[in-house]
C-alpha cells in the first residue's frame, strides 16, 4: 500500500497556511489596518468552509451515523481527523484479515502497439485510503484557488502600497506560493486520472518537476502583473478580474446549452435538481478560479458523466495561452505608462521583460511536460508540437490570404488608375487632333 504522503503534504500546507494568516491578520489589527485584516481573515476563512464542505460531500457524513466528524468539520478541523483516519488504515492495514475485496482492471501503457490488462485486488483499506487521498486532493485545489491565490495576489498588493515587506508577510506569501503550485500539480494529476481511468498510471519525479517549474513560473508571473497593473489603475483591475471570472463561469453553461444536453442527473441520486444545480455553480465558480491564475488541465462538460472532457483539446490550451500572454503583455503595458513615482528608482523595462521571459518559461517547462514526461503520452493522437505547427500553419495562410488580398486590392488600384491615366490620355489626343483639324481648316 502506498505511503498517504500526499495527505500529509495537503494538511502541512492548510494547517500553516491557515495559522500564519491568523497571525498575520493579528498584526493587521494591532497596527489599526482594519479591511487589511478582514481581508486576510476572508480569504483564509471562505476556503476552509469550502473545504469542510467538500470533505463531507465525498466521504457522505451526512447520511451516516458520525455527529463527532460533523462536530469536528464544523469546527473547521476536518483536515485533521481525515489525516488521522488515514494514517490509522495506513498502518492497521494487513493486520486484520478483510472479509471481502474487489477486483479492478486496469490497462497498461501500450508497448510496441499493444496494451495488457492486469487484474488488482483492491481491499477495503486501500479502497478508503484512495477515497481519503483523492479529497485531500480536491481540497487542496479549493484551498489553493479560492484562498491562497487571491491571499497572495492581496498581501503582495499591500506589500506595494505600503513600500514594505515584513518577515511574516513574506513567509505567509511565501507559504501560499506553494499551497497554489501544489493545488495545480494535484489539478493535474487528477485530470490525468479522470481522462485515463482505465490505464494504470505512473507519474515519474521527472513529471512531477517539470509541473512544479511550470505552474511556478505561469502563477507568479501572473500575480505579479496582477498586482503592478492595480497598483497604478485600482479601478480597472475589477473590470479585468470580473471578465475574467463570469468569462470561465459561463463558458461551460453556454457550451453545454448550446450542445443541447439533458440536464446531469447522475452526481448524486439523493440531490434533487436544485442541490445539482448548486453543486455545478460551484464546480464552475472553482473553474473560473483555476483559469484566473493559470491554465485548468480540464475541461468542464456537463454532458459528461464525469463533468470533465475526457478529450485533449490541445487548441483550447494553444488559444489560452496566446490569449494570456497578450493579456499579460497589455497590462504590463498599462502599468508601464501611468507608473506613479515610486517605480522611478526600478528599471521598468527590465521588469516587464522578466516578467514576459518567466510567462515564457512557464510555457516551456508545460511542452516539456506534454512532450516527453506526460505519464501517458503514448495514448496521444498527436503531440503538442504538432498542434503548435498546425495552428502556426493556419496563422501563416492567414497572413498569406491576407497579404494576397492586399496585393489583389493595390493591383486592382493601380490597373484602374492606369485605366483612368489611358483613358485620359486618349481624351487629351483626341481634343489634340480635334483643335489641330480646325486649325487646318481655318488656315
């Protein structure tokens, strides 16, 4: 059985993250900075109960006799007693004899064009520890989105604004860089997961590296241009944040009316309609916070029974990051010219270059992933390198029709205008010979 790390990283991280936001928010009310503090104590309270919520909802307390869980997620220390519950099967397992187990199939990668499917007996303790490490997991995406990036997209705002970083303030934001680059590394191997569940899948150090390098470099790049663009225009960085989120909340409502679907009746057979609605506006609103920050691995598809598409869309992904990275590069450009006074003393073009340079390599480090360490890149109908090629393909006969056109239109121009140049000519000629004629017959 495998070792419940992952468990163990997701409630070091919620368990810190959580007490150094207490702690900062304290000196927010000591030093009399009262919205600071009640925004530090918002983002780090709305994503615990979400998370409570979320626990509850996978484990299905509700329907079972255990008032002291119950107690104890209500108290926000559900993290705690599923790490507990996990450990305690880690290592109770095998001591006990179980009464029954199941029987899973799995495929294995295909080598040399074929692909065997092995037989595992999964027992009752590995089954709960699975259930236990997979909503760790999901917890560990709400925490990271809906907590911790905004948490540090605010603390590094009023690091700005007040020309000033502390010792806790920069270990909390250091603390919610990592909750977030550890909430995209979980979002992506439950994606990977959840579109091949029939393959046993492996993921090497090697993958786990480069989705570190990569969601590292994609999410502090992003909240760093986040901040120096609100830092100098307050008001419009609200309208860039809610087009933004209503843009990735109601592009899976629009998609799935528009592919004209039943409505998802299978995610839980005790929620009526409204509670699967409630439960969909969630996954959307959790949706729209991952892409807000960097690119969300999966697709939301109502329509599925899954709620995720199980497709490699890989010009969904090509078109998200052209779109970010002109975002970014105009942000920077809105900040680059109304800068206030206190960007005098920093190199701002050097600034907006590092900051391009690490979009980019945030950009690098996923093609690496995709190409050559992605667990399951044998099953690919095509690379990522020959999506790019194609999509530069279909830009270069764009431009090409373009520039054609514009020859077409400035050779139309001219061959009318040396139309108009002949025709004139030839009216010059004519009046010519017409006044030389009645010359002629004057003389």
């Amino acid at each position: 059985m495998k070792f419940p790390g992952s468990i163990l990283i997701s409630l070091v991280l919620f368990v810190t993250e959580t007490a150094a936001a207490l702690c900062l928010s304290k000196d927010y009310r000591d030093a009399g900075d009262r919205m600071w503090q009640m925004l530090t104590l918002f983002f780090a309270l709305m994503p615990c109960v979400l998370v409570q919520l979320s626990l509850v909802f996978i484990h299905r307390d509700v329907s079972r006799d255990r008032p002291l869980v119950l107690l104890l997620h209500l108290v926000q220390l559900g993290p705690l007693i599923r790490c507990a519950e996990a450990f305690y099967i880690y290592f109770n397992a095998g001591r006990i004899e179980e009464p029954y187990v199941s029987i899973t199939k799995k495929k294995q990668m295909p080598k040399d064009g074929f692909s065997e499917e092995i037989e595992k007996e999964v027992g009752q303790a590995a089954g709960k520890l699975h259930t236990h490490r997979s909503a760790l997991s999901r917890a560990s995406v709400i925490q990271a989105f809906l907590g911790s990036a905004p948490q540090l997209t605010l603390q590094l705002y009023i690091c700005v604004l007040q020309q000033e970083i502390t010792a806790a303030r920069s270990i909390f934001m250091v603390l919610s860089l990592l909750s977030i680059v550890y909430g995209a590394l979980r979002c992506n191997i439950l994606a990977i997961k959840i579109k091949y569940d029939d393959y046993d899948i492996r993921v090497k150090p090697a993958a786990y590296l480069c989705i570190f390098l990569w969601r590292s470099f994609e999410i502090a790049t992003r909240v760093m241009v986040l901040v120096l663009f609100g830092s100098v225009l307050r008001i419009w960085v609200f309208l860039v944040v809610i087009l933004n989120f209503l843009g990735f909340c109601l592009y899976p409502w629009i998609h799935f009316w528009l592919s004209k679907s039943p409505f998802p009746e299978n995610i839980e057979k005790e929620f009526s309609r409204v509670g699967t609605t409630i439960v969909l506006c969630l996954l959307t609103f959790l949706y729209a916070g991952i892409n807000m920050f960097c690119w969300s691995a999966v697709q939301v598809e109502f329509s599925d029974p899954d709620l995720i598409s199980k497709s490699q869309n890989w010009y969904c992904m090509t078109v998200y990051y052209i779109v970010r990275m002109m975002e970014n590069a105009f942000l920077l450009l809105m900040w680059y010219i109304y800068r206030t006074d206190f960007y005098l003393y920093i190199c701002a073009p050097m600034l907006v270059l590092q900051l391009l340079i690490g979009y980019c390599m945030g950009i690098f480090f996923m093609l690496v992933f995709y190409q050559f360490c992605h667990p399951c890149k044998k099953l690919f109908s095509s690379s990522i390198t020959e999506a790019l090629l194609s999509c530069f393909k279909i830009l270069y006969f764009i431009c090409q029709h373009h520039k054609s056109s514009l020859l077409t239109g400035k050779v139309s121009v001219k061959s009318e205008k040396a139309d108009e140049a002949q025709g004139s000519s030839k009216t010059i000629d004519s009046q010519n010979r017409s006044a030389h004629q009645s010359v002629s017959s004057n003389a």
